[in-house]
DNA sequence: CATATTTTGTACTGATCCGCATATAATTAG
DNA sequence: CTAATTATATGCGGATCAGTACAAAATATG
C-alpha cells in the first residue's frame, strides 16, 4: 500500500523499507518465540528497522503483533482457498490440505514453529481482549472455508445430505490446530501426515455406509 | 512429599507452606497468563510465599515452570486413567473425557484458560529444548492412555480389528488440543461438545460399516 | 538555493525483569 | 541455655524491558 516501491510519494525522505516485508519479518519474529518473549529489540534485528521507525510506522509493540496477525490471516485465508478451489475429490483435497499443514508447521529457522496463531495467540488470548477476538475470528474464518469445501463436497454427492458439516468443519480446524501443537513439540512429517489421513479417512469411511 | 504436614521435620525453622499447594498456585498462575509473561512478582504474590523461599524450594523460574508442568501431567495422567478406567461402552467414555475436557478448559478465574500444557508450554516449545521434550512426553502420555482405552474397545468388539488404534488414540489428543485452543478463544460449552460428539460419532460410524 | 516535511539514527528514560545478599525468625541438637 | 541449621523477610543490583526525545539525513516545494 504505502511502501516505499510504490508511486505515491510524500513530501519528506522516502521509506527506505517495504511494509508487507517488513511484516513479514515480524510476524517470523513473534512465531518463533511469541509475543511476550519476543521484545523490541527482536524485532529490530528481525525488521532492519530502528526503532522509531517502526513506532511510527505501525505504532507501539502491541499495534504491531496485530497488524502481523492481520497480515497472516490474509495469507492464510488466500492459501486455502486458493488450495481449496482446485476442482479434485474431496480425500485428494483434505490430504493437499494436511500435506500443506505439515510442510508449513515443521518449517522454520530455529526449529519446528507450527501454527502462527496458535504459536502465538492462545497463550495471549486470556488476558487481551483484541488478541483473543482476533483468534476467534481466525478460527471462524478457516472453518467458513472447510464448510464451503464440504458443502460443494455435499452437492457433488461425495458426502450425504445429513452429514454434519459445519462440524466436519470444525473437526477440520481442530486437526489441524492439533498438528500445529505436535510440531511444536517435536513430531516428524509422518506423524503429522498420519494425523490428517486419519480424520480424512474417518469422514470418509464414516460416510461410505449408505451407497443405496 | 516434604511438605510442613508431613512428619520427617529437619533441624532449622519448619517450612510454612504444602509443596504440591504452592505448585498449584504457581501452576494457575503460569495457566493464565503463560510462561515468559509470568514474573515472579507474579509468582510470590500467587503463591503467598516471598522470592528466597520460591528458590530455595524450587530453583528459578524456569525451575518452577518444570515442576508445575510435572504435577500438571501427573494429576492429568491421574483423573484421565480414573476416567478411562470405568466400565461403560466406547461411546460413553469418549463422551465423559470430552464433556471433562469441555469444563476443565472453560474454567479460571480470569477467563477461559483452555489447557496447561496447551496454554504454557507451546509457545516456549521452540526455544526451549526441556519444554519441548516435556511437551512431547505429555502428548505421547495421553496417546498411550487413550490407545489403551481404544485396544480395550477393540477385545470387547467395539471396533474391527483393522482399527488404527494408534491413530485413533492420536486424533483424540488431538481434538482435545483443538478444544483447548478453541476454549481459551473463547468458545462456548456447546461448540466444544459438539467438537468431542463430532469425533466420537466420526470413530463409531466409521467402524460401524461391516456388521456381518 | 532555502525551507518545510518525513524518515532515520543515537541515545536516553523510568519501569520491570530475575536472581541474590543480608538479616531476622524459628526450630533442633547438644 | 547455647550453637547449629533451616526458613522467612526486606531490599538491593545489574540487565533488560517498552517507549520516546532529539538531532541528522533525505526528499519535495517554492
């Protein structure tokens, strides 16, 4: 929007930093360690930036983990449903899905970082109310785009009409949110692979019963 | 252990507090508001006992943390053998751990607070090598619980033999850890019920298929 | 070229952090 | 009753924390 490649310059000295970089490298910053641990001088390194220049780019340290949360919601919304749009059998979906999931939680520099949100967010979300609505609104958000992807499963016959969706879709969220905590702790692909092509397996095998 | 009820009192001045009591404490008090947040201002205010005290007991902070997240998993180890133990089918077992797990992780004084281990322990899992391995240890003790609870369904003929018990075991710790996370976003008892029937009836159905 | 405006860089501030030094209190051993 | 031992209580100290003041640098405007 107003980094530094784009046209519309200001009056004063230019930006010498892109925002959606700059972003970026914050939200690794608070991935791998959290927001608590994760101080100013963290993100100082992390960014490039000196520290005025970030107070009055994004505002104090708290603006800022949100606007890195804000950020990595967008990715995370356009990557699924990007994944999610590819016309394929809903088992061949679900296993891209958990293959993704895998790849992305068991990446990082300094070791297996997991989820973004639950990485970070859970620990905060009791005692502050922004980040604690803003995970509600991250989980809302990706278990609108499973419900989407089981209901066009639902019309194109690969699931029955009383199969449960939103809460196939919320299982599908908990899976996943359950990976991201695996990784963290340790686990290797296959573990987290196996996961996801058993609750893949379950929804299907649990709806292959009634082929009348 | 050596707390001030037990008998074996030593030489100098008797302690003036219960060990596992004050690991309690100092166990909510991490629950709230996670490891690196908590300080240990924090910590001597929540335990009633003074700093030389808490470091003389326990060590430091992080000291504290392990002993907590140790009788965090023995009590959890404890009432989860209790509740697994009982004599009732698959589907009612199943049901109790999750309605359990559905009022543990909405429970706290400031707020939902989901699960300890989810909660503390998964932020500090990457840069922290010790809770990491703990981490890893209290998920795999859970596995074993509920592979053990799933094998006993399996001899009684509640599942096939061509079940995947270890997964099946793993997909529970699993939705337990998406609860936990969906709880401490704040989510009401309903959808957390509804997450634990929905994989309850997902395994069932599943297996319920070929009735010969 | 001079001035206004915005960003960058250095350094600082008061608060809070964790851990410990020192002194007092309470108990047992002799 | 005296000495030894352990726990409690107060308070300190260096390090780090988040946030900001101030000056130098870089651009646009006139």
């Amino acid at each position: 929007m107003d980094d530094v490649s784009n046209t519309k310059r200001g009056r004063g000295r230019p930006r010498a930093f892109d925002t959606q970089n700059v972003l970026s490298r914050a939200q690794d910053a608070f991935w791998n360690g959290g927001y608590a641990a994760t101080s100013l001088d963290n993100l100082v390194i992390a960014t490039g930036l000196n520290r005025p220049s970030l107070y009055s780019a994004f505002g104090d340290k708290h603006a800022l983990y949100m606007a890195a949360f804000t950020k990595a919601l967008q990715d995370t919304v356009a990557t699924l449903s990007d994944l999610l749009s590819i016309d394929e059998p809903l088992q061949q979906a679900l296993m891209r899905l958990f293959a993704l999931a895998t790849d992305t939680y068991r990446t990082g520099e300094t070791g297996q970082r997991g989820c973004f949100f639950i990485s970070t967010a859970v620990v905060e979300a009791v005692g502050d109310a922004e980040i604690r609505e803003s995970l509600r609104l991250a989980l809302d958000e990706m278990d609108r785009l499973f419900e989407d992807r089981f209901l066009r499963a639902q019309r194109v016959g690969e699931l029955p009409t009383e199969a449960d969706i939103p809460i196939y879709a919320k299982l599908t969220t908990a899976m996943l949110n359950g990976m991201a905590v695996r990784a963290r702790a340790g686990a290797d692909a296959q573990t987290l692979t196996r996961m996801g092509r058993g609750l893949t397996t379950l929804i299907l095998d649990a709806n292959a019963r009634q082929n009348d």
